[in-house]
C-alpha cells in the first residue's frame, strides 16, 4: 500500500499498558461516591443502580495505515479534557457527570430512506466487521487537538449492511436524550437532542469512522459511549457521541451548531485555517500533552486529511460552504 502521511507502524503507538496502568494509579480512589474496581484486569466504572462496563478490552486488530509521525495524546487526557454538553459545558464536567449515562442495554435504530430497516444492539455492531484499532488526529473549534487511538471501522460498512436507497443524499445521526441521566440537558439551552449530518459520500468515506472504543477499549460514557461517529477532517463537534438513531434522508438535515448559530457554525464544518470561528482562530491549535514548547502548532486544511478528502469539495467555495 502507499506511503501516507497519516501511517503509524503499531511499534510507534504508546503502549496502551502504560496509561492504564496510569490510569488505575490515578483513579484508584472512590471519587464523589462512585468506585472503580478491576475485574481480571478490566476497568469498571461502578455508581448505584448503574454498572458501565467502559474499559472492557476489544478484540480489535491494530490498522498500521493511519497516524504515522502521530504520539496518541494520554488516556488521561483523552478521556478527561472533553466537550459532551449533555453532561455540562466544562471540559471536567463529562468525566465528572458522564457515569450516570445507563449505557446497557443499547440500541441503534436505522430509518429513513433505506430498504432495510433495522435495530442493531452493541453486540450486533460489534460482530458486523472486525474492528480496527485506527490513529487519528482531532481536532475542536475551540483550536486544540489530540491524536487518539479510536476503535471501529468504517461507517460505510453499517451503510452497505442498511443498503439505502438512491434518494438517500445524507445522513443524520441522533444522541441519546435522558434528561434524568444527562445533568446538562436540563441546564444547556440547546435544542435537544444533538443532531449532527453527513453527506452521503462523506460518510461512506473510508476514514469516517463507526467508533466503539479507544486505546483498545470500549468507549468510556465522557467519550461518547457505547458507539459514536468519528470524521478526522471535521471538527469535533461533527463526530456525534452515544447514537441511537441513524436517519436516511434526502436533503440536508437540520444539525445541533448549525441551528444554534448558523453564521458561525456550518453544515459542512472542515477543518480549515483560513475560516476562523468567533472567537477563535482556526489558523493555529494548542496540541494537548504537548511539551509547552510544541504545543502551538499551525492548523493544517483539512486537519491533515487534504491528501484523501479535498476530493469531496472539488469545486465547492469553502469560505462559503464552511
């Protein structure tokens, strides 16, 4: 296979031995009543009434064709510095918030424009494809990034399996919508629940990313547990967490940040440095767990992606489709 500019051989990737085990040092203590065992080696996140099973290991193969020249940022970081408005708008507030998410039993409901409808639970997602551990860039219109190590497989796989129809332009992902068991939903005045799209040939591109793990585990519930979307060359936001609803659909439909502010925020979201976001620059990123000396590092189009989706916009003006 060619060379490219996002390869990583699987010895370059932190072992992930080493941040768990961090990761048990660090959270060995019962935090705000909630405890945390090990189980033959396995995190689990126990509260009352809830047992969310994050940390279970995935038997994913590693992909030595995405993140070449990429350090993944820590677990810690990962999984501690995140933007999940249902569980409250700072960035400690998901993994303070997010172990009252019931995430079993789960399902996904396939609809729309499609000619096979169907509900997928977790297991089913699972055994669909075999999973790949991929390392990817992220990047936020907050202008930082991290390079993490997602588990999945390309969304365009749970596509074929539904086989939409050929009226079917885009597609709309739905998150989950538990006021009891989402604090900030009753607090964030936003139109609930979170709805993010793709173009059709943006979700069947190969490195969108049907995500149900990260560092070679099961999703923890601040990460957008049990399954999410992952598009690397779009910011964060576009990448909806904890799904339970795939729509197929004809025109464009309607995305959480876009109602919100549709000058700022619009429905195609690529990283470019040459757009700025109020009141953020694009044009530079602060690179979380960076030595200080590196962290600022200039923003690169398409968040380094150019090479294999620049392709999708030929001939769009992205100053206006933004």
């Amino acid at each position: 296979m060619p060379s490219k500019k996002y390869e990583l051989p699987e010895s370059e990737i932190t072992p992930k031995s080493v941040f768990l085990n961090r990761r048990k040092f660090m959270m060995g203590a019962a935090v705000a009543g909630v405890g945390l065992a090990a189980a033959a080696g396995v995190d689990r996140l126990v509260s009352p009434g809830t047992r969310v099973l994050a940390g279970t290991k995935l038997p994913a193969t590693p992909n030595p064709n995405y993140g070449k020249g990429l350090k993944p940022t820590s677990y810690q970081d990962v999984t501690h510095y995140n933007n999940f408005y249902e569980f409250g708008t700072s960035k400690s507030d998901p993994s303070e918030n997010a172990w009252r998410l019931k995430t079993e039993p789960w399902t996904v409901e396939v609809e729309g424009l499609v000619h096979k409808k169907k509900t997928f639970d977790i297991d089913q997602l699972m055994k669909l494809r075999p999973l790949e551990d991929r390392v990817y860039r992220f990047r936020c219109v907050e202008a930082w990034s991290m390079v993490i190590p997602w588990v999945g497989y390309s969304l365009s796989e749970l596509i074929k399996a539904c086989d939409p129809l050929s009226t079917a332009r885009y597609v709309q992902f739905i998150s989950v919508d538990r006021p009891n068991q989402e604090p900030g939903i009753m607090s964030v005045n936003i139109p609930w629940p979170y709805s993010e799209g793709l173009r059709m040939d943006e979700a069947m591109h190969p490195l969108t990313l049907l995500t149900l793990g990260l560092y070679g585990e099961a999703l923890p519930n601040q990460s957008g547990a049990p399954v999410r979307v992952i598009v690397p060359w779009k910011y964060g936001f576009k990448s909806a967490k904890s799904i339970v609803k795939i729509r197929f659909v004809k025109n464009q439909p309607p995305t959480t940040w876009n109602l919100i502010a549709p000058n700022e925020y619009g429905f195609y979201s690529n990283v470019n440095p040459n757009v700025d976001h109020t009141p953020w620059s694009q044009a530079r990123e602060r690179v979380i767990g960076a030595p200080i000396w590196k962290q600022l590092q200039p923003t690169q189009m398409f968040n380094g992606y150019a090479d294999e989706v620049a392709g999708l916009y030929k001939g769009m003006n992205l100053n206006t489709y933004y």
